[in-house]
C-alpha cells in the first residue's frame, strides 16, 4: 500500500473533527492579518487571520489549518510575532472537545479552537510516543515534557 503524503487542510468548522484532542505540533506560523496596539485587524471579513502547518503523530502528512477566530490568532500571534520560540522550544497545539460549559457548545462554532503551549524541545514526542526515551518515566517524564507557557481560552476545560 502506499503511503499518502499529500497535505490536508482544515478551514471549515466540521473539518477541526480531524484532529479533536489530538497533541499536534505547530511547524510553521503565518499570518494574513495582523496585531497593531493589541488589536486584531483582517486583511479582509473573509480572509482567515493566518494559517498553520501542524504534525500528528497518526499521519505521516503535514495538516494545514486556516486560523478564523481572533483569539486564536491573538494567541500565535503573541508565540510567534512578539514572545518568540528559542531554539530548545516548540510549540503544541490541542482543539479540546469539552468545553467548561456546556453552554458554550452551542455556540462552538463562533468559538476559539486551540489550547496553544510552548514547551521544551521533544515535548511533542515525550507525549506521542511511549517509545521515545523510555528512559523517562513518570515525574521525570512529564517535567521533561511540561508547558513552559500556556495559552488557554477560558472556554476550554482541560
């Protein structure tokens, strides 16, 4: 069988089911709107304020996702643009399913889709891949992988 490696891409809200409490990483940032003295502005009301390219650990291929909702932008925004990532740091991304409320459900849609974090290097595979360094277990383990830095909406109960 060969193996698929075309790129995907996520825009439209039924395409995030995809990749719902996954730990994906975010490889590249690119914005299309901008942040000026704190606000988000568009390029225009239907362009997406900027795109990313994600890895999963399921698929072989690069997923790119188009970013709709302005927190979510502000978010990477905030990583990429005036934080920075060093060298030993990668960024993480999950689109959490549960919500604090269930209120906010009905409303998903119109709501933020990312729980962003920065964390050491090999974050991402310390948490996808029982495999890699076996070595590290338990607290070793987690404090090897745990978030330098969150960037949580307060929609999200995680």
């Amino acid at each position: 069988m060969k193996e698929k490696t075309e790129e995907s891409t996520i825009l439209r809200n039924k395409d995030w089911d995809l990749i719902k409490d996954e730990c994906l990483r975010v490889i590249e940032f690119t914005p299309i709107g901008k942040v000026e003295n704190g606000k988000v502005i568009a390029l225009d009301p239907t362009t997406p304020y900027a795109s990313i390219r994600i890895e999963r650990i399921k698929y072989p291929q690069k997923i790119n996702v188009f970013i709709t909702h302005k927190l979510d932008f502000l978010n990477l925004w905030r990583i990429f643009n005036e934080r920075g990532v060093e060298e030993n740091e990668e960024v993480l991304a999950v689109s959490p399913s549960k919500y604090a409320k269930k209120f906010f459900k009905l409303f998903s849609p119109a709501m933020p889709k990312l729980v962003l974090m920065i964390c050491p290097k090999e974050a991402f595979e310390l948490e996808t891949n029982n495999n890699y360094r076996p070595e590290l277990t338990g607290e070793a383990r987690y404090l090897a992988a745990r978030p330098i830095e969150w960037f949580k909406p307060d929609v999200f109960d995680i």
